[in-house]
DNA sequence: CGCATTCTACGAATCATTTCGTATAATGCG
DNA sequence: CGCATTATACGAAATGATTCGTAGAATGCG
C-alpha cells in the first residue's frame, strides 16, 4: 500500500531531458534543446515534442506566461531517480539493493570524501536498527 | 580506449531472460518461459523469439545438441548489471556512481551482514589509493 | 507405423518511443 | 508596418521492442 499515486518509470528521453532540467533548473525547450545537442544530435522539435509529451503525462510542469514557456521536473530528482533504481534493482539485481550498491560502488573511482560519505551513511543506517 | 569489444546493452525483455539465466543456469525456451510465465503473462512463442534474437545478437550462446537448446549467457553476469548500471549512472546520475550507490542504499532495508559487506568494500578500495 | 506433442524458425502484427516536417502564431527590429 | 526569427502545436513517419500465429521438423509412445 502506497501513499502517493504510483510514479511512473521516464522513457530513456524522458530521463535524458529530466537530467537536463535537474542540472539547469527551470529551462525553455531551447535551453534543453542545446545542451541536449551537444551530447547527441537531435531536432530542436524533437526536443520540444517530447517535453510536450512529458507535460501531458505529468512528468513536468510549465509556466506559460512567457511566449517560451518554461518547463521543470514536477517530481523530485531523488524520487525519479528512486524509480530508476527500483525498476534497475528488480530487474537485473534480484531485488537486492544493496548488490546493486556493491556493484556501483566496485571498480569505480571514488574519491575519498564520497566513500567517507557512503561511510557515514552506513552509520546512520545502522544507527537505526 | 577499451580492450574488450563494446558491450550492448540488452533491452529490458532481454534483461528479464538473462535474470532467469542466472537463476537457473543453463536452460531451454521451455524452462525459461516456465520461470517467466509465472512473473507475467507471456506466450511461449515470445520467449522463444527473444531467446532467438539474444542468440544472434551475441547476448547468449545455446548448445544445440538435444533438440531442445539450452541457453547460456555470454557474458558474466556481474558485466552485463556494470553495463546497466553505467548506462543509468551516465543518464540519470550525472556520471557519478557513488550518487547511485549512496541512493540505492538509503531508505532500503538492509540487513547488517549486507552492511558489513560494504564496509567491508570500502575497506578495500581505500587501502588501494 | 501413425498420431499427439514439443521443438525451432520465421514472418508479420502490434505497440511504444523517437523523430521530424509543416502550419501557424507571437515577437522584435529596421 | 513588414519581414526575419523563434515559438508552439500537431500529425504522422521512422525506428525499436515485443508479441504471437503458423508451418514444418523431431520425438515419443501406444
């Protein structure tokens, strides 16, 4: 039983323009068309396509009180991200969060100051058993 | 630069029959569709297909000796969840895994062995800067 | 042997996602 | 004002992923 309406999993795209929107902020299809287009290449009505579609379906929102309307994330990153990690983590990981944190954590630098972060959060988790 | 050719990232169908892969070992269309039609509704003919597809795709070998093929991934299963994990690090996690990992590991109930596990990790990747 | 069962192969429908062309409205500037 | 520029909206093509029907070959059993 959840208590918020169950959030559904971005597209691949949809993922892509939310990283945008959560690195610049509130952003006109222009400025996610060409940060976006420096990455991979891509329409600007492409761009503009989707975020429409990602307006119907309650991905973001927007203010329209500029001709360019402005668009944002209507979730929280961390929440979206949740999602991610949840479908990622039931799919390929067995249900096993914590095999995926292995596995993410493994062989990829890290700077000291962030495995000292991963450490304190471990404190805390088990601070609460 | 990379020593090993690149790795492709498998759809999320495909995704679900190495899972059952991994599980089972080795196995025929028929075990495999077993294992998954109790998941979701699924047609044996469609598990089939995919199965097929992975094959020439190179995601899976199969030994044809008895009549009923037995599939075995081709890659290890530990290479394929680090090619699923870098492709949702790249999109959804600015690049940084230890963001991933720090997300996967919060609000997850872990058990403490799993805890001491990455600890344990940790350990070992700060010993070897 | 002859039939029911179980396989593989394969084409093609269906469905989801991504892409973009075109129409048209708003804006700004010389 | 009139034109170039920049927006949105929208339809629909293109692509990718999933699904399944059907055909025909192998197998096993009475």
């Amino acid at each position: 039983m959840r208590s918020k309406a169950m959030e559904q999993k971005p597209t691949n795209s949809e993922v892509d323009i939310l990283s945008v929107l959560w690195r610049l902020g509130p952003s006109s299809v222009r400025e996610v068309y060409e940060d976006m287009n420096q990455r991979r290449e891509i329409g600007y009505t492409t761009v503009l396509k989707l975020m429409q579609i990602m307006f119907e379906k309650g991905l973001v929102t927007r203010n329209e009180d500029s001709r360019a309307h402005i668009y944002s994330p209507l979730q929280a990153q961390a929440d979206t991200q949740r999602t991610l990690i949840d479908d990622l983590v039931e799919r390929a990981f067995g249900g096993s969060a914590h095999k995926l944190a292995l596995n993410a954590l493994s062989s990829k630098k890290a700077t000291p100051e962030e495995l000292a972060e991963i450490r304190s959060l471990l404190d805390h988790l088990e601070e609460q058993k």
